[in-house]
C-alpha cells in the first residue's frame, strides 16, 4: 500500500526540519506535526530520535511511526518518580 503524498506545508516543514534549522511546527491539532516530524527523521536518515511527550501521546507517537515507517522499531519508557 502507497503512503499519501505530504501536503505542502508538511513538505515544507519536513524539509525545514531536515535542514537543522531550528523549527517550531506550530501547526493546528490535527493538521500533521507528527508525521512532518516523521518525514523529517526519514529525510536526515537518523539512527535514532528522543521523542519527549506527555505519557497520553506515547501510543499515539508509537503508532504514527508504525503507520509512516513501519519498519523502524520503536520503544518507550517512563519516567521515574524522583
């Protein structure tokens, strides 16, 4: 199955991103940060990110990575209490 092509601000944010420009995504909920994020990973060919998140985003982070990129593995963790 083909993955829908990026729109355009989310190209561009990926792209800008990609660059190491320091970038603010200040996109509407629901408009794609976290995939621009996901496209930008991919573009930078990173081994690994630290992606930080409130712990009723986690699931939600998880599965975006699996839906844009299946094959990366991914792992959680959570905080220990201080």
């Amino acid at each position: 199955m083909s993955q829908p092509p990026l729109f355009p601000h989310q190209h561009t944010g990926a792209m800008r991103l990609a660059e190491r420009v320091p970038t603010y995504l200040g996109f509407d909920m629901g408009i794609g940060k976290t995939r621009t994020f996901i496209e930008a990973v991919l573009l930078r060919h990173a081994k690994r990110v630290l992606v930080i998140c409130p712990a009723s985003a986690v699931l939600v982070w998880k599965r975006e990575i699996g839906l844009w990129h299946p094959f990366a593995p991914s792992s959680s963790s959570r905080p220990r209490p201080i």
